[in-house]
C-alpha cells in the first residue's frame, strides 16, 4: 500500500509530538534539584559544633528560599492565597536537606548541601499542610523559633565580645556566663534541626526512628517544650498513651498554653481511662482551637467510647470538613458512628474513603 506524501507529512509530524509529549511529561516527573553553599566565618564565641549549627540553618534557608521562589512561579502555589513566607515554611515541613559537602579550617565552617523533590507534588503537599490547622501552627512555631535563635545568638555574640573585653580587666565571671547563654541559643538551632527531621520521618510512618530523633533535641534544648509535644504526639501514635503523657505533662510546664500539647494530653488520658480529665482537655483545646482536626476527630473518638454516636458525629464531621484529605482516621470514626446509628450505605462510603486514606483498621473491614 502507497502512502502519499500529506500521509507521510501527518505522520512525521505526528512523531515529533509524541517525541516532544514524552520528553514533556518526563521533565516534570524529574525532581527539581536546588544546591547551595554557606560558609560561616567563626567568632571568638564559636567552636566547631557552634559553626556547623548556624552554617546549616543559613544554607537551609537558602536552599528553602530559592525552592519556595521557583513554586511560586511555576506550580498551583502560585493561584493560592498563601504568602511566600507561608510557602517556605510549609516546604521546610516537606523536603529533607542534604548535606553533600563540609569543611572546617578552625576559621570557617564550609557547607554545601541540596534539596530534591517533585515541583507538583511539594505544591500539593504545601495546599494540604495549610489546611491543617496543628501542621500548619507546628511548622509556623518552628520557623519562629529559628528567627528567635539566630538573632539571640548575634545578641550573645556581641555580649560575649564585650564581656572578654571586660575579662581583660579581671572579670571572668560575665565571660562564663555569656558563652553558656550562647552554647545554649545555638544548641536551640540544633534542637530544631532534630524536631524538623523527626517529623519528616513520621511522616513517612518511621516512628520508632521519629522518637529516637526527637529524644535528641530534648537531650539538645531539655526546656525548649516543643520536642516533648512532637514526641509525646508520636508516643499516642504508636498506642503508648503512658509515655506521651510524662512528655506532654512536661511539655505543658514548660508551655500551659499550647493547646496543641493539650490536645494530644487529652488524647493520652482517655487511653489510660482518666475520662474527664481527657474531655476536659479535649474541650479545651476545641475552644481555643477551633479548628483543630485532631482535636476534633480525639473528641469524636471519646463520644463513641461512650456509645455517643450522635454527638460523635458533630465533631468527627467537623474534622473532616477542616481537613478533608490525609484524616483517615476520622473517616473510619464517622464511619462507625453512621453505622451505630443505623445509616449503612454513608458508613460504607466513609469506610471506602478511610481504606483508601490508608486506615489499617478500615483496610482490614474492607477484606
């Protein structure tokens, strides 16, 4: 069979754009990778640990910076109506950064280090994160911390430089305590770093790894509340109400009014039987918090415990409205309350979704 010439034109042209799709969709599919180098020149104050704390603070914000630039610019993000500092933040809490290469000369500390991630898929992870109302402030508390550390260490540096100044002259005692406050500010940035990590790896369902991750910003900032809550958050997740109560106790004394450890708090106590202290709690968290999912969907699940299916429903489809996806659990809780009350077909449709959400215990009915 013959093929005129405007059959072989349409073809080759046919060709060039299936050649020029396929070369499209695996750009997209390749990560975008940023890279970037710090070099921090050290102070009397600094030691070698000091140096490489601040150093990787600095090339992450680079590298976070540039990451959230190129988001803004080129995925969805850029229709929302997050602003850039939000952008940032949200990414810090879902991209890990690499470290490639560092040096130290006794002088300056040498970094260079990369993040690598699909453009798309941090943009939706960013749209989901800003509907989590606990993520959200978690990342937003972290990213005022760093701010905080970094410019009490350039507040300390200068104290310390002055209080050598004055040891000069005999007073040592200043000396001491100015390079304390300082070891002390810097090892916060370095709690951080833990803290962000540690969520990182729950994120991905390492909780054992998540635990012992935050166990070391504890041991790295002992009063800074903010690791006991991820950890005692953790602890309730793996079904240790016991051990995320001693964390979150500490915790609250650290900080009374994070409602956010309150939440987990009331959480914990309901798994050791301590009812009312655990929905007072609860109660406490959803007043000042109002839209806080887990708070919401923690109520629901103590409404059920009490064969309260209706009330349980008011609040488990609140969560659910707050934070449609990722809320797996809330979605098999409504599920057995529809299914209490006797409204099968919308407790299997909520099951479907739970299992799909990945809820283990939903996967398992769904069989």
């Amino acid at each position: 069979m013959k093929i005129c010439k405007a059959e072989m034109l349409w073809l080759v042209v046919l060709f060039i754009i299936t050649i020029i799709l396929v070369g499209w969709q695996e750009a997209i599919a390749t990560p975008l990778t940023v890279t970037r180098e710090y070099t921090y020149r050290a102070s009397e104050a600094d030691s070698k640990i000091t140096c490489r704390a601040i150093a990787l603070e600095q090339v992450k914000r680079l590298l976070l910076e540039e990451l959230g630039t190129y988001l803004v610019s080129n995925t969805e993000v850029k229709n929302s109506a997050l602003t850039k500092d939000e952008i940032v933040t949200y990414t810090a809490g879902t991209v890990a950064t690499v470290v490639i290469k560092e040096g130290w000369n006794g002088e300056e500390y040498y970094l260079m280090a990369k993040i690598s991630a699909d453009a798309n898929e941090v943009a939706k992870a960013i749209a989901s994160m800003h509907e989590d109302h606990e993520k959200s402030v978690e990342l937003e508390q972290l990213r005022d911390q760093s701010n905080d550390s970094l410019k009490e260490i350039e507040r300390l540096r200068q104290e310390l430089a002055k209080a050598r100044s004055s040891a000069r002259q005999g007073n040592t005692v200043q000396v001491v305590t100015a390079q304390k406050d300082y070891n002390q500010a810097v090892a916060r940035l370095t709690a951080k770093e833990y803290v962000e990590q540690g969520l990182l790896l729950r994120k991905s369902g390492k909780l054992e790894e998540s635990v012992k991750v935050f166990g070391k910003a504890i041991e790295c900032a002992p009063s800074w509340f903010r690791p006991y809550v991820t950890r005692g958050a953790t602890f309730n997740l793996m079904n240790k109400p016991r051990k995320a109560l001693a964390d979150l106790d500490h915790a609250l004394q650290l900080n009374p009014k994070d409602m956010i450890a309150v939440s987990h708090r009331g959480f914990a106590l309901l798994k050791v039987g301590r009812r009312d202290e655990g929905m007072s709690e609860l109660e406490r968290a959803i007043s000042a918090a109002p839209k806080n999912y887990i708070a919401n969907s923690n109520m629901g699940w103590a409404l059920l415990q009490s064969n309260m299916p209706g009330e349980a429903l008011i609040f488990l489809t609140k969560s659910i409205n707050l934070h449609p996806n990722d809320n797996a659990r809330a979605y098999f809780l409504r599920s057995q309350a529809f299914k209490r009350l006797g409204k099968k077909r919308k407790a299997q449709d909520d099951l479907t979704i739970a299992a799909r959400q990945g809820d283990p215990k939903a996967r398992e009915f769904m069989k």
